[in-house]
C-alpha cells in the first residue's frame, strides 16, 4: 500500500483497521522472486474511496478482499435423476469445491412433473429431474447443509424449490436458520431474455416478494434473491445493456420488498447478484466495479439505506457459455480461463467456470474437473489474489468502469420514466412493451453481423480453422433410461401419499395465493411435505394467478 499510516482518523487508518479485524489467513505474500505485495495499492494522498470496503465499494466489498477468504468455487452440475447428480456433487466436494451450484432440467424450469405430456424427451437432459420432494432428500443426500451453501438456479417455480429445499434440511435436521445459500428467483430476467416463465409479471413478483419475507423473518445467511445478468448477457446483450437491465431489476425488487412491509436494511444485505464473464478481459472488470458503485449510491440516495452491508454489492460470477465454440473445443479451456481471471480481478464472491463440452452436451466428469483445477490454478499459482483491485488506477480500467457507469445510468433514466419514478413499474412496462426484449435483440443481432464480416474474430469459427475437422471429444449422454426411472420415481411417490392430505394441501395454496396479504410460503412447504408434486404446485397457483403468454416483439 502507498504511504504511510500517519493515525486510525484518517483513511488509511480506518482501512487498516479492517483489515486487521477480518479473519481468515494470516500471510504476508510475495511474488514469486520474493518481493513483498501489499494487500491494497492507493495513491499517497488516498480518501476512503481509494480503499476496498469503503464506501462506494469500487475496489471490492471488504477490506482484505481474498487476503482474508478466498472467492467460493461454486460448481455448476445437474444431469439424469437426483442420484446421480448427488454423485456429481459428491465427486466435486471431494475435488476441493466448497458450494454446490444445482441446474434443473427444462421441465423443472417450467413447473411441470416428468410425466407431463410436454416433458417427453426433456426427463434429466439439461439439468437434474425435481419432480417431489423425494427427489430434494436424494439430491442432497450424504451432504450437511448445515455446513454447505447450495444455490438453486431457478424462477418460475422457485417458491416451490425453496420450500422442498427447506422440508428436505429440517428432515434431515437441519433448522431452516442454519442453511446458507442463494435462489436465483430472479423472474424479470426471464420475461426479457431467458423465457422460463408460468405466471404474468406481477404476480410473479409477488411470489418474489413472499420468498424475500420468509428468508428476511427465518432464513438469516440465504439468500431469497439472486438478480441474474447472466442469462441477459448469453442472450446477446452488450456488457452496458447487461449492467443497466441487472442492476435495474435490482432496484425493482428493492422497491417490491419495501412495498411489500420490509425495510430497507432487513432485506437489502442478503440480496445478490449473478454476472456473466466474457471474454473481453478489461471491459468485464470495469463492468464489476461500476456494478458496485452504482450500487452503494443508488441504495444510500434513493431508497435510504443507512448499513453499509446494504450497500455492499456481493455477486457471483459464471465465465460465458456462449463464447465456447463446437469447434476445437479444448480452445474453450483457455476462454474460461481468460473469462474466470476478469472475474477475480474483478472482485467476484464466487465463480463457476465452464466446462469445455459444455457447447456440446452437459459436462463430462473429467471436463468438469478441468474447469474447477482452473479457478484452483488462478487462487494458488497466479498470486493475484493476494491485491485487492489490483488493476485500480489504471488510466484504461478507470475510463471504462466511468462509461460503463454512464451507460447504465442512461438506461436506468429510460426505465424510471417508463414507470413514472418507479423502476418496479419501469420494469414491467419494458417488458410489456417489449423495449428489453428489442434492445437485446438488436445487440445480438449487430454482434452477428460482425461476426459474418469479420470485424468481430473467433478462433475455430472465422479464423485459425484447423483442426475444426478433428472428431469432437466424448460427451456425457443421457439415455432414455434415466426418463424411465424419473417416471417409476414419480409414481411411486404418488402411490405411497396420502392423497386427501395432498388435495388439503394444495386448497391451501390457492387461499393463500389468492389472499395478496398472505406469505405462501408456509403453505407451499405444508404441500410439499405432503408429497404434493411441483407440477401439481404450479398448477394450484395457476389456478389463482393464470398462465402467461408473451406478445411477440417485431
């Protein structure tokens, strides 16, 4: 760190001082010729926010950053039925991941059982197979989640999975206060750009809401909420456009929680959010760190927030599936790379990382395994987690994190005046306008065509082609047996319940559905509990809520 402590009153002092405070390793890291790294760089007449862990939170959220605790290594798995993803689980724990990241299958995306005439052919192909709350208990099986953060990456449904998750720990005996996770639940992101949505908008966000107050009231470390510009960005968005739309429905499902009865410091520190990594290195770390000041400020000056923990940004980074390339995809190893090191420099809280079949099936155990020795390799070899922010003052990463700042600052204005001063109603009126949608689309659009012209260059697609004749690797197939044992699953399930307490059950969840005052969450774990299915969940609030259907964007 430049300069000297001169005393605890100034800025340096105050940074010290937390940074003492923090605790985790104690180390005083070099380089690897030996010469001593400071944990923070920060010019000799520095103020607060020069530092990490100060306010507005540019440089990173705390103030030893991964001095103190690494970055989670948060892997991504889901395939076949729940037996064999815990398996996958298992295999990843014991590679040295310490977070647990769940993909479901289409139809659980969409709030349908694996016997639902739609689900045919779709049974553990994408994801992991959850139709009952049986599937939950052997998904995590042999696992303490008492002691391991899950993450569930779903939407529609997501109320549903939460109460499954929350009956399976407490059968198992684990209190709901002890789990620690995050449910994605982000379900604006879905209407703009990754379409897996059941319900209209508001009473969606409703559900939304009703998940944030039973986290806020029981769930201390979970996180209800994680705000996704992942999916906007593997659409086709600019890095701006996935900033400005992200943190823009951040804003919305801050002003639903407070219209909802919660304030503002209750709710706001467990809030997260999910980007994307591209291959762009600079222009994703300044999109992280604009991402964080936007954040501090918006959450002080205009919704109030007095903790700094609600304005502390905290996300999770997952390198870009739409950068990998069929061709030659043992190229994609070093894309992931490049990707997962912008995340780090970044600041990220945790980091999945893509495997290098994942363009052409769900990842292979060994492919996998790459993926996580590659973040490994970044945390012990590089040595560049021992600096926080260490591209800060950059001239380049500088300018970039301000444009990135003004571009999202111009949607942000665009979407208020949408809704009148609100961005929740902004939000919905973009989406029933079609204004998400069509921006998205015409960034996908642009980057296709200079990707035709050759403006835009990708190794394997339009340059350095050889080798794109080369027989792919071996990929992970899932054969028409694992439908066939999902289904045996789901029937056997529904032999063994008590059908009246199920029926009882699901009467429940429409009057609670049907009551907007009402939380359903406590009516949805009574109906899982029950055995009741999700398909059956979802119909039962359908009933109340209807079905919606998007209006093409031309």
């Amino acid at each position: 760190m430049a300069g000297t402590i001169d005393g605890m009153a100034d800025a340096r002092g105050r940074w010290l001082a937390a940074f003492d405070a923090a605790p985790g390793r104690a180390t005083e890291p070099e380089t690897m010729s030996g010469v001593p790294v400071d944990a923070v760089y920060v010019p000799p007449d520095a103020v607060d926010a020069d530092f990490p862990g100060a306010y507005p939170f540019t440089r990173g959220p705390y103030a030893s950053m991964y001095r103190s605790k690494l970055w989670t290594m948060r892997m991504f798995a889901g395939f076949g039925t729940a037996l064999d993803t815990n398996r996958r689980f298992h295999d990843l724990l014991a590679a040295g991941g310490d977070g647990l990241s769940t993909a479901f299958d289409l139809p659980t995306l969409m709030g349908k059982d694996s016997d639902d005439a739609l689900a045919l052919g779709e049974v553990g192909k994408c994801g992991v197979a959850v139709d009952t709350l049986a599937d939950v208990e052997d998904l995590y099986a042999g696992i303490d989640l008492g002691s391991v953060t899950t993450s569930m990456t779903i939407n529609a449904p997501a109320a549903t999975l939460l109460a499954m998750y929350v009956a399976a720990a407490e059968g198992s005996g684990v209190e709901r206060s002890r789990l620690g996770g995050t449910l994605q639940n982000d379900i604006l992101k879905e209407y703009q750009a990754q379409k897996e949505f059941v319900f209209p908008p508001r009473p969606s966000m409703r559900l939304v809401a009703d998940t944030m107050r039973f986290a806020a009231a029981e769930m201390p470390r979970w996180h209800a909420v994680s705000i996704s510009g992942y999916h906007i960005r593997e659409a086709g968005s600019t890095a701006a456009q996935e900033l400005g739309f992200t943190l823009g429905n951040g804003f919305a499902y801050v002003e639903a929680a407070l219209a909802a009865g919660l304030d503002i410091d209750e709710f706001a520190p467990r809030l997260s959010f999910f980007f994307n990594a591209h291959v762009d290195f600079f222009e994703e770390i300044a999109k992280y760190r604009a991402a964080r000041r936007i954040w501090a400020r918006w959450m002080r000056e205009r919704y109030g927030a007095k903790s700094e923990r609600s304005m502390q940004l905290r996300f999770h980074t997952q390198t870009a599936g739409v950068s990998l390339t069929a061709q030659q995809p043992e190229v994609n190893i070093v894309r992931t790379a490049i990707e997962a090191l912008a995340g780090v420099m970044g600041g990220t809280q945790s980091l999945h990382t893509n495997s290098m079949d994942e363009t052409l099936a769900l990842p292979t155990e060994k492919a996998a395994r790459i993926a996580l020795r590659t973040q490994q390799v970044i945390a012990h070899e590089t040595r560049v987690a021992n600096v926080a922010d260490p591209l800060g003052g950059s001239w380049y990463v500088e300018e970039l994190t301000d444009e990135m700042e003004r571009r999202a600052e111009a949607i942000f204005d665009h979407v208020d005046r949408l809704g009148d001063g609100s961005m929740l109603e902004g939000a919905f009126r973009g989406i029933e306008s079609g204004y998400f949608q069509r921006e998205i689309a015409d960034a996908a659009y642009e980057l296709e065509r200079k990707l035709n012209d050759g403006r835009h260059l990708v190794v394997g697609v339009n340059i350095a082609q050889e080798g794109n004749d080369e027989a792919p690797p071996e990929t992970l197939r899932i054969g028409p047996d694992v439908e066939e044992m999902q289904l045996k699953r789901l029937a056997q399930v529904k032999s063994d319940r008590d059908d009246e307490r199920v029926r009882g059950a699901l009467d429940a969840v429409r009057a609670a559905a049907a009551e907007p005052t009402t939380n359903a969450m406590p009516s949805l774990i009574d109906a899982v509990s029950a055995r009741a299915t999700l398909g059956e969940v979802t119909n039962a609030l359908a009933d109340v809520f209807g079905r919606y259907v998007e209006t093409p964007v031309i």
